[in-house]
C-alpha cells in the first residue's frame, strides 16, 4: 500500500509506575504476578512480586504490589487509572520493612517532596517539587549518611549546587538524573519508528485505527527489554507497534546520581487511514505497507 495512505504518529514519556488498563467503572479487584523484569506471569511461581488493582467508581484505583513473602511492596493511588494519572501520596518499601521511596502526586504532577531511601533507612536524596517542576532544595547522601550533593532549582532549572566526594571535599557535580536517549535524538527515534512501520494489510482492509500506547523498558545497558502492550487497539496493530518498539537500537542509557538506572517509557503510536486518498489514486501492485509522521 503506498506510502500517502498511512498517518502515523509518536509521543514518548517517561513514567515511574506500573499500571494495568482500566475501561469502565467497578469496585472488583484483580490480581497479576510479576518476574523482575516486570513481565506478567501465569502464576506465583517464578514470580517476584504480586500486584493488586481495586478499581473504584469512575477511573479511580489503587494499586498494591506484595513481595511474595506476601510483605508489602508499594502503593499508588490513581485519579485515572486509563490516564495513568496518579494523585495522593503514594509509597514503596524495601522487603526488610523499611521505607523505600515516598512521593506527593497532585492530579498527575508531582507536588511536594519525594524521598528515595537506602535499604538501611537512609535517606538516599529528597527534591521537591510544584506543579510538576522541581523546586527548591536537592540534597543527596551517600550511604553512611555525609552529604553527597546539595543544589537549588526553581522552576524546574538549576541555579547553584556544590557536590561532595566521601571524605566531604568539594568536586565537579554531574546531571543527577540523565534520561536516555536515542542516537540522533528525538527526532531520529521518531523517523526510525515512522519508517519501520508498517500498517498491517488485513487491518487497513478492515478500518482499523486507533493509537497504541507501547510500555518497554531500556535497561542499564541502553538496551530496549520488556516490551509490552499498554493500551491496546486490535492484535493486528498491538502486534506490529511491539515489533517496531521491540527492535529500537541500543539507547544512551538513563543515569541517576552517576549510575546506569533502568528507565520505564509509554511509546503511543498512532495508526490513522488517510481515507480521502483512498479515492484519488490507487496502490501500486506488490508495494508494501509503509508509514510517515
């Protein structure tokens, strides 16, 4: 099918949680296994965690994950669930009981302080943020408790900082979080996706369109992993947009404080039939699908 036939089109966010689809209103709850990569499994066997999504009137829920020594793991209440929208405070825990991660959620910015914790209880860094933009203080520790950096944001820039090796001397500070990014940038990931992509010929002889929303991973190594539907559309174009996702060249990986860190993203890839140009001309025999942005 020629190339004018097809729309597709891209939009990549980085998101911190993990959260099921959710179409409608209930108050049922259900349950997942997971392994640590985050792929969903049959049963508890193999599993690492377990999660659980109470879905509220309207959109809203709560989702529980459990360690399987059945202790809990975290906790995140959603406005939306379908929008990934969460909201309240929400919180993790180390499997030795001892808090993990604290976040402060206003309709889905962050709003207030959130606190990253050692498995000793340490506090590892604490920022703060206002309507979804860091501000005011970034301090970090290391894990004996000296101070490891201290810096000033408003609205959402640096002004100043000084970091601190472990004997407490000043040094050079580096980004404390890089996210990842793709050879060439963003522009480059959105061109490889457009041309890879191909609309799959029984689903463009059928009508169907709609966006896909595609969770994957990429790893310490800045490699692409756990790849996984969303929010689906049809299996036909479910299944071509994890392909695409799924061969992504190696990423530059994400850091936090100086180490490689896995990062989650929401690739949605819109697929949209150009119907006006159905009419005006026709395809060329044996061409194969094809996409543009």
């Amino acid at each position: 099918m020629r190339k004018h036939l097809l729309l597709l089109s891209l939009g990549l966010s980085s998101i911190a949680t993990q959260a099921q689809e959710y179409t409608g209103s209930s108050t049922t709850t259900t349950a997942k296994y997971f392994n640590k990569q985050g792929d969903i499994q049959p049963t508890a066997e193999g599993a690492s965690y377990s999660e659980e999504t109470e879905l509220k009137e309207g959109n809203a829920a709560t989702v529980r994950t459990f360690y399987i020594s059945g202790k809990p793991r975290s906790v995140i209440f959603y406005e939306d669930l379908a929008r990934h929208m969460v909201h309240g405070i929400s919180e993790g825990w180390h499997e030795n009981g001892n808090l993990s991660w604290h976040s402060e959620m206003q309709h889905g910015k962050p709003s207030g302080p959130y606190r990253n914790h050692y498995p000793s209880g340490q506090l590892h860094y604490e920022q703060n943020y206002a309507d979804g933009k860091r501000q005011g203080e970034l301090v970090v520790y290391y894990p004996d408790g000296r101070l490891k950096r201290r810096e000033i944001y408003a609205d959402n820039q640096r002004v100043n900082g000084t970091c601190y090796n472990p004997q407490g001397q000043e040094m050079p500070c580096y980004e404390f979080e890089v996210m990842p990014s793709f050879p060439g940038g963003q522009q480059a990931l959105l061109q490889y996706i457009g041309q890879n992509t191909r609309y799959p010929g029984k689903a463009l002889r059928r009508g169907v369109e709609g966006k896909v929303f595609v969770k994957f991973v990429v790893d310490t190594t800045g490699v692409v992993s756990n790849v996984r539907i969303d929010k689906g559309v049809d299996p036909l174009l479910d299944t071509e947009a994890v392909h695409v996702v799924k061969n992504l060249p190696r990423f530059e990986p994400g850091r936090q404080d100086g180490r490689p860190v896995p990062v989650y993203f929401t690739v949605p890839i819109t697929f949209s039939i150009n119907k006006s140009s159905l009419f005006r001309q026709k395809p060329r025999a044996g061409n194969q699908p094809a996409s543009g942005l």
